[in-house]
C-alpha cells in the first residue's frame, strides 16, 4: 500500500465557481473523491490539501517526507508560473509528482506558458478539465504498481 498526497495551489478551493468556462463545474471536494475512490480501489491510501499560501504547501511537501508519502499530484496553480520555493521543496523531498492543471497554460496567456515544475515532473497531464486528476491518479497507480 502507497500514500499519495494531492495537493492544490490557491484559489482551487473556488472550484465550481471559479471562472467555469476555463475550470469547469466540478468542485474540489468531488475532484478530490474521484481521486480517493480511484487510490482506494488500488488499495493505495489518500490525502489531500489546499492552500492559498506558498509557504503552507512547502510546510506540507516538508512534511510528506516524515509521513512516507510515496507519490503527490500537485496542481501548483498560480505558482506554477512563479515558486522556486515550492519547486525547491519537492526537490529536497525527492518524491515523484505529477504536474497537473485543468486548463491547458500552454494554449492561455504568455505568462502561464512557464512552469516552475514540468522539468522535475514525472509527467504533467493539462488540459482535461477535472479529470486531468483522475488520468494523474491512473498514471500515478501505474507508477506505483
Ligand atoms: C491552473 C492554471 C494556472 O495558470 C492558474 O493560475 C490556476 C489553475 C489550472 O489548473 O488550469 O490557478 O493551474
């Protein structure tokens, strides 16, 4: 049995009310189930965590380390395209993780095109609206097995 940590950047929390025409409908708490039932099914443990504060995801990346977290999907959100800090913490922990995002940054504005974490990823899956998670959480069960 594994330990994967989701964890999700800020204003994820706005979920299915946040810009929904980019984000779709789905809140974070459904996301977050989908993603549970799939790890649960693989008899792998779940957890999650959301933060709007840069310094709270590095103290839970820190942490995953003493809790034998053996994988994280991580949609950085807006810091994606700003955190060394964040990008520094999952360096210093060397768990595998996957970059996921609901939007495609590639196809939006020029300042999103950057990321601080697809270069030290094991993949990152954009694009797929909610279920970005679900084929992260396919992918990170394949890895794990
Ligand atoms: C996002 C894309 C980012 O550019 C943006 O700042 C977000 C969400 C996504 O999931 O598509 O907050 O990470």
């Amino acid at each position: 049995m594994a330990t994967v940590l989701q964890l999700h950047g800020p204003n994820l929390n706005l979920l299915g009310s946040r810009e929904t025409s980019i984000y779709g409908q789905h809140t974070m708490a459904s996301i977050d189930r989908s993603v549970e039932n799939l790890l649960q099914a693989s008899a792998h443990k779940f957890i999650c965590y959301q933060s709007n504060h840069e310094g709270d995801l590095v103290d839970r990346i820190q942490q995953a380390s003493q809790q034998s977290v053996d994988f994280i999907i991580i949609n950085p959100a807006a810091y994606t395209h700003t955190s060394v800090a964040i990008r520094d913490a999952l360096l210093a922990v060397s768990i595998p993780f996957i970059e996921v995002h609901l939007s495609n940054p590639l196809e939006r504005e020029a300042f999103r095109h950057t990321s601080y974490f697809s270069d030290i990823a094991h993949t990152v899956i954009s694009g797929h609206g909610a279920e970005s998670y679900t084929l992260a959480a396919k992918a990170a069960i394949e890895y794990l097995d």
